[in-house]
C-alpha cells in the first residue's frame, strides 16, 4: 500500500479561507484543531482498499472449543466484533466528501481518514517529529483509528459466547458529521442511530446481557449524541438518549455527564509501529532545550476577550516567558511539524477549556513532553480516569478559575515557582505518560508498551465484568449503569 506522504497538511490553502475562518472561528463549532482542508487533489484520493482489509482474526482462536482452558492468556479478554451492515461504517467513509468537522464550509475530511483513520502521513520537515509514523490526524477520527486496531486485537473470537465483550464498529460521529450545520429535521439527523440501536437489539448477541456488554467508539465528544430538544436549530443527535443506547457503553474522546460515556485520549499524530519507536522518541523527548517557560497554542476567539482563553492569550502574548501559537495561522495547528516544534520548546503548555471541557492538544502536549497546565478539572482529572494518573500534582499544574470575569490570570508568577528538580520530576512523569495516551499502528504488534487502545481495551472488559458479576449475583445491572452525575465536571479546587 502505497501512502501519500505530505509536507503541508492544508494543502494550498487561499488566503482568503484564512480570513474568513478567523472571523467564523468564535461562532463556529469547531475545537483547536478544525481543519479547513481545501483540496480535492488526486493524491489525496482516499485509499479505500485500507478500509476494507477482511477482519484480521488470529488463527489460535480456531481452535478453541466452547470450554476456554484455563491456561488461555485470552481468558476473560475475548472480544467479538458485531460486523454491521456497511450504512452504519465504510458507508460514511465512501461518501466522506458530505462529511464535516464543525463548519459550514464543507472542509474535505476524506484525507483525515486514509491510512486506519491517522491521516495523510508527513515528513520531519522541522526536525521536531521522529523520522517515522507521523500523520496529519484529525481530532475527531477515533471511532475509524479503534476500529482498525480492534481488527488485530489479540484475543477477538468469532464466537460471541466465548466473548467477554461486544465491540459495535458505529462511526457515530461520522454520522452526525453530515448534519453539523443547518436546519435539518431531527428524524432524519436520528435516524441512522436509531436503525442501529433497533438493528442491534435484534441480534442474538443482545439478549445475553441486554447490551450491557456492547460498546462503542465515539471519535467526537459523547455530548454529541445527548441532545435533549427536538428543535431544527439543536446540534448533535439523541442517539444516547435511545432504550438501546442506555444499556451500552461509549468510549469517547471527552465523556459527558452519564456514566455510561467514558472518556479515552484523543489521537494524536504519532502512530507507531514498533517498541523502538517509541523508545526513541522517547530519547529525542527528553533531550531538547526548552527556551520558553510555557506556550499556549489555539485560536482567538475574537468576540471573547473576557473569556479564560481570551485572558490567557493576552497574558502570553505579554509574557516574555510565553510562546502563543496561532491556530488562525496556516496550517499552525493541523500539521505536527508546527504544533510540536512549539510544545517541545516548552516546559508548561496551557490548556484552557477549548469549546467544551477537553482538547486534542493536551495530549500532543504530552507526546511532546510539556507539562501540561489545568484550569477546569473537567479537562483531563475527572475524564481519562483509566490513562492519567490519580495523583494530578505529580504531572500537571492545576490553576483553578471560579470566576472566570474576575480572574486575573498570574501564571508566569505560578510557573516560575517551580524549583528545577520540581519541573523535572514533573517532566519524568509527563515522559512515562506517552506510551499510555498513543494510539499505535495496528499493521505489526507492541511488545513491551501498552497503549492507549490497549488501555481502553482492558478497562472496557472489567467494567462488563463487574456488570456480569452484578447479574450473576441476582443484583439488577442498570443501577448505576447509565445515571446523570451532575457533578461530574463540576469546579473543584481540592489540591490533593
Ligand atoms: C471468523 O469469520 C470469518 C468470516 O466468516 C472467517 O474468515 C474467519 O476465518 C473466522 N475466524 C475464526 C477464528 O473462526
Ligand atoms: C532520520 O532521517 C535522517 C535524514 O534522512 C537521517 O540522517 C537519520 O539518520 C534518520 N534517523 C534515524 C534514527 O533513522
Ligand atoms: C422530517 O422529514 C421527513 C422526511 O423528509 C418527513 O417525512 C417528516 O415528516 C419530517 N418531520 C418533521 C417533524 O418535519
Ligand atoms: C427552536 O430554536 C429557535 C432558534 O433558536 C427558537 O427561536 C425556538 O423557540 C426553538 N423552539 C423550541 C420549540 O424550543
Ligand atoms: C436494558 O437492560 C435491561 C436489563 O438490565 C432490560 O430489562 C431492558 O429490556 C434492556 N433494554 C433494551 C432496549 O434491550
Ligand atoms: C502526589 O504527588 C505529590 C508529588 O509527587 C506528592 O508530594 C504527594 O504526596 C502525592 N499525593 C498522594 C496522595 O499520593
Ligand atoms: C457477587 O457476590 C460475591 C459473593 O457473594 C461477592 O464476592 C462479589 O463481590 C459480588 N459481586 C458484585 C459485583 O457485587
């Protein structure tokens, strides 16, 4: 297969889009990283062939009886992939030109989902990437990437009795990714959720535990698919709130306020297929000399100066300490070899809530090795419970804003406070991070790390069994299961 490889992620990008999307920026939808791809370009024509690679089973399982011995290291691991019909998947991949990011400018997503869901890959044009496995990846194609990797898990099973769990390869946000603007009757924004809630519900594989231990891959926030009004002018779908839905699982890059939803890193550009990869990268990382004391890297929103992002922008421009990265710019914040150049030359990146609590950069910030720096506990401590450490202090800054009017920010002050040895112990544990928070290339196999999939993987297996373990105990599953915690971003201050 051969990959397109490319040194601009934006293509020839007009200058007058440019304008255009600096002024649409504050009213659009779109988070840090939207991209405004203008293209139709013959290389870029997508490499459907990679999508429909037959699904990699590994040959163990065909000897397996329906009696797993104990001795089995895919015991309890087992996962059988629910194969649907292609309108719910490929189907959106097929006709990717309809699909958008987050603006009324119909930007072409088609590249965004070449090579499992990464993207176009791109040189080390600035020296700031490693020489390999570096991809121009978009925010919000998760649910593609984990698919693709779900393919070559270790322990899948054709036999969903033998199964622990039942993955359902919906491109959820791909669907709704056709209707993200304009007036559009919510019978037909809903209808290919609730096709798949009633086409699954159907299958045998259903009654054995009432889809409580099917889940799903959301590359877009699991708000998206809470909308509560059934108005033409309301974003996103009801797909969650449908019977089906409740009883399943949804991993997602940002979890919403029901406990079913949970949250898993966003993808960032670095895609490795090798230990040694990573081991060197994770070299390079801890070499470089960091001339700024913190950056933050996003777009103005112009209408908001008297927003936390608004304030910090204005604080870092003003920070001799401070190196401020504009998304409005080219494509700053779309290709890596610009947006990890700046975090790698840094020692705090601050991350701000972006148009909902969490941000793809908070993770390339780590892949770079930047220590990242909070305001809102919803932006990483209360969500990725399953890849960031419990202890906040030991990896991150945590700048609390309660009133967002009054605040005035003092971060250079704050970040000066660290003594040397405090930054790099801090550092050693952003570093440890970044096998956890990647998403490896599902064409060969890691050894030594586990990554974010695998983290997920397992994660999603013990919480079906815990839910097993209820049923068998006679208890009733759904207590619980799929409850609203209306506190579960809500402001916290506790410095533990
Ligand atoms: C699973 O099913 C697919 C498609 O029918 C088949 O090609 C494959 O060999 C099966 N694998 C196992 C482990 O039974
Ligand atoms: C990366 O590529 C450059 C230029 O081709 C080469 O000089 C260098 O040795 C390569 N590094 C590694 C680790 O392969
Ligand atoms: C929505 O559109 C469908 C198909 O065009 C139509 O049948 C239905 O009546 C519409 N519903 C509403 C509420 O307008
Ligand atoms: C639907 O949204 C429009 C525009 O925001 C608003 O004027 C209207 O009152 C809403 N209708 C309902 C039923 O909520
Ligand atoms: C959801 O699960 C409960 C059991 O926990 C079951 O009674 C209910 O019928 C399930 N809903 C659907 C739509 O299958
Ligand atoms: C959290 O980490 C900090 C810094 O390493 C340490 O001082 C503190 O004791 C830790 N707290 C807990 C509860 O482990
Ligand atoms: C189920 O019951 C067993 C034995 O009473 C107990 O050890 C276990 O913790 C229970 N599991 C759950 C999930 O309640």
């Amino acid at each position: 297969m051969q990959k397109s490889i490319t040194s601009n992620c934006l293509g020839q990008l007009p200058f007058a889009i440019l304008i255009s999307f600096a002024l649409l920026i504050s009213t659009l939808l779109c988070f840090d990283y939207s991209i405004f791809f203008h293209n139709p370009n013959s290389i870029f024509t997508f490499l459907l062939t990679k999508q429909e690679t037959p699904f990699v089973i590994l040959s163990d399982t065909t000897r397996l009886t329906k009696k797993i011995p104990d001795s089995d290291p895919c015991t309890g691991k087992y996962i059988y992939i629910q194969e649907l019909p292609s309108r719910f998947n490929y189907d959106f991949i097929k006709n990717c030109e309809v699909l958008t990011e987050g603006s009324d400018r119909q930007p072409n997503m088609c590249p965004f989902l070449e090579n499992y869901g990464f993207g176009l890959e791109v040189e080390n044009s600035k020296g700031a990437l490693s020489n390999s496995s570096w991809y121009c990846t978009h925010q919000f194609t998760l649910e593609v990437i984990f698919h693709n990797r779900m393919k070559t898990y270790k322990c899948l099973t054709n036999d969903s009795s033998l199964a622990s769990a039942i993955f359902v390869p919906f491109y959820a946000g791909l669907d709704i990714s056709r209707f993200m603007f304009g007036k559009l009757n919510e019978t037909v924004k809903d209808s290919v959720g609730k096709d798949l809630a009633e086409w699954l519900s159907r299958k045998s594989e259903w009654k054995t535990m009432w889809g409580r231990d099917h889940f799903l891959v959301s590359g877009r926030i699991a708000w998206s698919y809470r909308r509560k009004i059934d108005n033409m002018s309301q974003w996103g779908s009801n797909f969650r709130f449908l019977p089906e839905s409740i009883n399943m699982s949804m991993l997602a890059v940002e979890a919403s306020s029901w406990n079913n939803d949970i949250a898993v890193p966003y993808p960032t550009p670095f895609h490795p297929s090798k230990d040694s990869q990573i081991l060197l990268w994770l070299r390079k990382i801890r070499r470089p000399k960091r001339p700024y004391l913190f950056t933050f890297i996003g777009a103005p929103r112009p209408q908001l100066d008297d927003s936390m992002r608004g304030k910090i922008i204005n604080h870092c421009r003003g920070s001799r300490f401070c190196k401020f990265l504009d998304c409005s710019q080219g494509d700053n914040c779309y290709n890596p070899n610009n947006f990890m150049k700046v975090f790698q030359s840094c020692v705090f990146c601050l991350q701000p809530p972006g148009d909902s609590h969490t941000r793809k950069s908070i993770f390339d910030a780590i892949l770079a090795g930047c220590i990242p720096v909070f305001f809102d506990a919803g932006s990483a401590y209360t969500q990725y419970l399953w890849h960031l450490p419990m202890n906040r202090t030991k990896y991150s800054v945590y700048i609390p804003v309660r009133d967002v009017k009054e605040w005035n920010p003092n971060i250079e002050k704050i970040l000066l406070g660290f003594s040397e040895h405090e930054v790099l112990a801090m550092r050693e544990e952003v570093i440890k991070l970044i096998p956890k928070i990647i998403y490896a290339d599902p064409s060969s196999k890691l050894e030594i790390f586990e990554d974010a999939f695998d983290i997920a993987v397992n994660g999603m297996l013990e919480k079906v069994e815990r839910v097993r373990e209820l049923i068998k105990n006679g208890s009733d599953p759904s207590i619980g299961f799929a409850d609203v915690d209306p506190y579960r971003y809500s402001f916290s201050d506790d410095q533990s």
